[in-house]
C-alpha cells in the first residue's frame, strides 16, 4: 500500500479504470468469491487495457492538433519547468483522460454484458432462469418446504453465484396457498420476500410486454417506488371500503 499522497495518486490512475468496470459488471451480473490476488489481477489488466485506450484517444488529439494539447516530449525533457508553465493545461488533461478510462471501464461493463444464452462463467441456475430472456416478464411460484406454494411477478433477486440458502427474491402482489388450502389466498401485499433456503423448488413463467423493458435508472427505481407506495394506498382503501357501516341506532 502507497504511504505518500503521491503513491496514492498513482495507484488510483493505475487501477480506477479497472475498478470502475469489474464494479459495473457486479451491478449487471452475478460474481463469485475470488482471492486478493487474482482480484487485483483482474482489475490491473483491465486498468492496463483501459488506461491504453485513453492514452490512444491522446495520441491522435495530439496528431490532429497540437493546440491546448500537452507536449508529452516537452514534459519528459523538462518536467519541472513544463509543469511551472502549463500545470493547468496537464492537469487538466490529466484528469479528464483518467475520467474517460473510468468512464469507458464503466460502459463497458454495464452495456456489453455476455449472452445469457451463452452462458457465463460465474453464472448460476438460478441467474440463468430470470436472464434467459431479460425483456420478458417473470412470473414465478415457488413450492416450500412445508408444502405451502406461493406465487407471483418477479421484482428482484439476488445476484450471489453461490449456491447458498442467503439468496433471496421478492415477489410483487404474492398469492399464498397453505399445505392443507385447496385455493391460494392474496397476501395483501406490495412486495414479499422469498429466502431460497425455504424454497423446495421454483419455476419461471415468462411473459413477453408491449411496454419497452425497464433500465436499472435512478428515474425508474423511483417510478417502481412510487407504483409500491399506491398499491399499498389502494389496497388499504378498498379494505376500508370493504368493511361494513355499523346501522344507526333506531
């Protein structure tokens, strides 16, 4: 680890771009435990990978034109005095190729996910059954261990590659049939969690919307918030409307 102000600069240069997009691809796709070093390997080489293209997109800025573009050559052979001259000319150079890395890492990780029909190396059953097809709705119903089945439009999963019990879904508007029921009852619920240690199997319906597939953007998680929130309101009023008025006394 760097113990000067100056190392630490440098290590963030060197690994940004590639932290940026090993971070994005966790957003997008499921990851599995890996050792300190082979993590920091592949956060290097995708530094090493990024950081290159940056300095491409310099070099033909500088062979296109060489107005407000630092002189690399003048810099090497007189840093000092380059730097006294125009420090605000590389560093702002410097900071913005250094934002492009980590930009373009993060593009890259975000728009450019594999084929889930292809399969990935980290990706589990459970992420191929809700990816297969990623434009379409899920419908899911899980069977539990106690014979109970629930069911319901699949809002969100957890994106562990582990085979583990700590994964966990939550289902929109659940219906619930207890072992012994013969018909499953509405929860009265916006959202329900379903842990996957408590899942004796699951099944995937899909079904495919006219509306255009939702991205994972701030503007529309606070749309699906909003839509939780009136479903709560409008189950709690037609509760209230369902209840009987008390007659008034004769």
């Amino acid at each position: 680890m760097p113990t000067t102000l100056l190392g630490l600069a440098v290590l963030i240069v060197l690994l940004g771009p590639g932290f940026c997009y090993v971070a994005a691809r966790e957003r997008k796709l499921p990851s599995r435990l890996q050792s300190p070093f082979r993590e920091s390997v592949q956060i290097a080489a995708a530094s090493i990978v990024l950081n290159l293209l940056a300095l491409g997109g310099f070099w033909i800025a500088r062979s296109i034109s060489v107005h407000g573009i630092p002189d690399v050559g003048a810099l090497v052979r007189g840093p000092h005095h380059y730097w006294l001259n125009h420090y605000r000319l590389v560093l702002g150079w410097s900071i913005g190729l250094f934002a492009f890395a980590c930009g373009l890492g993060f593009a890259s990780g975000t728009l450019v996910p594999p084929s889930p029909s292809r399969g990935t190396v980290h990706a589990s059953a459970w992420w191929h059954m809700f990816e297969i097809f990623p434009r379409s709705e899920k419908w899911v119903g899980c069977e539990l261990l106690d014979g109970a089945y629930i069911s319901g439009q699949l809002y969100s999963y957890s994106l562990d590659s582990g085979e583990t019990g700590d994964r966990e879904l939550i289902i929109r508007a659940p219906e619930y049939q207890a072992p012994e029921a013969d018909l499953p009852v509405d929860l009265r619920s916006a959202l329900t969690t379903v842990s996957a240690r408590q899942i004796k199997f699951l099944s995937v319906n899909y079904q495919t919307s006219s509306v255009q597939p939702e991205t994972t953007t701030l503007g529309n998680r606070v749309r699906n918030a909003w839509r939780v929130l009136r479903t709560k309101e409008t189950t709690v009023v037609s509760q209230v409307a369902a209840d009987p008025v008390p007659a008034e006394d004769a």
